[in-house]
C-alpha cells in the first residue's frame, strides 16, 4: 500500500489567480472613479445622442428610436446646401480668433500690472475688476448697443471684436492669480540685467505663464464661438455676418424643425471646439489649477 501526497491548494492555478487579481484591481478603480464616471457619462450621453440624430431620417429623428434604422451621411452635405454654413463658420473663426487675440493684448500687460508691480491705487483697481466680474452684462447691455447704433456698427462683427481689445474682467483676474505663482527672483534677475518692464513681461513672464495663458486664451475662443446673445443682438439684421450658433438656431425655424439637419449643423459646430479641447487640454488643466510654472 503506497501513500499518496496530494499537493497543498494555494488559490488555484495562476491562469486564476491572475484573473481575480485583475477583476479586483478593476473593481478597485471604478469604486475611487466612480464620481468622476457618473459624470462623464452625464455629459456624454446629450453629445452621443446629437451625434445618432444627426444620421437618421427627418421622420425618425426626435422620436423614442436612439439608434438610426438607417445612417444618412448626407444630411451632413444637406446643411452646406440648405444654408451658408461655410460663411458662417468663416465668422465664428473671426469673431472668436480676433476676440482672443484682443484678449491677450490687453489683459496680459493688465495683469502684469496688477501683480507684479506697485502703484498707489492697484487694490482699488483689482476690487473693481472683480466688481466688474460679477456684474451681470444686463445691466450694460442697453448704453452699449446704443452707443454701436449711433456710430452705425449693427449689422457687423466689430461690437462683439472690439471690446474684448479694451477690458475682460475674468481674463484679468485669471491671469492675474496666475502670475502672482511666479517666483519674484526671476523678475529682479532681469531688471539687473537691464530689461524694462516690457521686456520683463514679453521675455520671462509670458514664456513662464504660458498655461495661464493658454487656459484663459481658450476660456475666451470657446465663449465667443458658442456665443449666441451678442451675435442675436448685434448682427440679426445683416445675415452675411451671422455666425455659426446664430444660423443653427434660425436653422430649425426655416425648414420646420428637421430635428435630422440640425443636429447636423451642431455637429458640425462641435468639432472645431472639441479638437482644441483636446489639443490643449493639458494646459487648461495647469492654467486652471496654478499647480506651478517651469522655468
């Protein structure tokens, strides 16, 4: 009679033992990413749901159907023949382009200003940019289209451009907090060796405070090209100047609500916004959060 030895059982073979460990690190990951995966998936759901409507047929769209019974790629080549939607996108670009190039010119040396150099009054200046912040753009509404009306600017793009070449509180105060994360050495390093306060802006600030830059750069291109109210108000009357939320929104009353085009034309309207999300998202996340300027 011989005595058999079984083997001492350790949890299975490794083939097992690897498959559990995996499904445990991948409960493990969506148990700490939950939140954030609830609200990714709030705020992909509208965009995904755009999307499929904008392939289906006029008469399945906006109906309890999700997925499309048959994918219509044409309603894309639709809306460039329904309307101008190349003129109206050529708009977008130069309201919101020329809107952040005001931007930068005239909120960087702003800031600069407020945080980096001392003159009698920078506090009461700064309460009032943030005074200004916080005023609802209702209550200035009314003496600024007057003024654009007596100098005969309705109808064009200039009263949306211009003012953003003379004062944005919220870039101001970004850039602003932004700059006072910059070491002050750096700054007296460069007027030792004999730079002036421009080219101690142009030369060491704005190389050091390109994420700021960039995230209020951005902030502004996305405003002004989903901006629907300025352009309702200032270019209503003149349709060779509408842009591109303008003309989707009037888009749904020409051709009675073909749910199908529209989405289309939102579409459309998406790309540009979401490609320089995507492009920059690395510096939005720094210029949001200040977490620190290389040198």
């Amino acid at each position: 009679m011989t005595a058999t030895l079984e083997r001492p059982r350790t949890g299975g073979s490794p083939v097992v033992r690897r498959r559990k460990q995996s499904w445990q690190r991948t409960l493990y990951w969506v148990a700490t990413h939950a939140l954030g995966i609830a609200m990714g998936v709030m705020f992909t759901l509208p965009v995904l749901l755009v999307l499929l409507t904008s392939f289906m047929q006029s008469d399945q769209a906006m109906t309890a159907s999700i997925w499309p019974d048959v994918w219509h790629i044409e309603n894309f080549a639709e809306v460039f023949k329904r309307a101008p939607m190349l003129t109206y996108m050529l708009n977008s670009l130069l309201y919101s382009l020329l809107a952040t190039l005001g931007i930068l010119l005239s909120a960087v040396p702003a800031a600069y200003a407020l945080a980096k150099l001392k003159w009698r009054g920078q506090n009461l200046a700064f309460m009032l940019v943030v005074v200004a912040m916080m005023l609802p753009p209702q209550v200035t509404i009314v003496p600024l289209f007057d003024l654009w009306v007596r100098m005969g600017l309705t109808g064009t793009l200039v009263p949306l451009i211009v003012p953003y070449f003379l004062f944005d509180a919220f870039s101001i105060f970004l850039l602003r907090q932004f700059f006072l994360t910059i070491p002050k050495d750096y700054l007296d390093a460069a007027k030792i060796d004999g730079c002036s306060e421009f080219r101690v802006l142009t030369r060491v600030v704005v190389p050091m405070a390109k994420p700021g830059i960039a995230a209020a750069a951005m902030f502004c291109f996305l405003f002004t090209w989903n901006d629907y109210f300025g352009p309702l108000l200032y270019t209503a009357e003149n349709r060779d100047s509408w842009t591109l939320s303008l003309a989707i929104a009037s888009f749904r009353g020409m051709h009675h609500v073909e749910w199908n085009l529209t989405m289309a034309a939102t579409v459309l309207t998406l790309l540009p916004a979401i490609v320089l999300f995507v492009v920059a998202q690395k510096s939005l996340v720094k210029g949001i959060t200040f977490t620190g300027v290389k040198g």
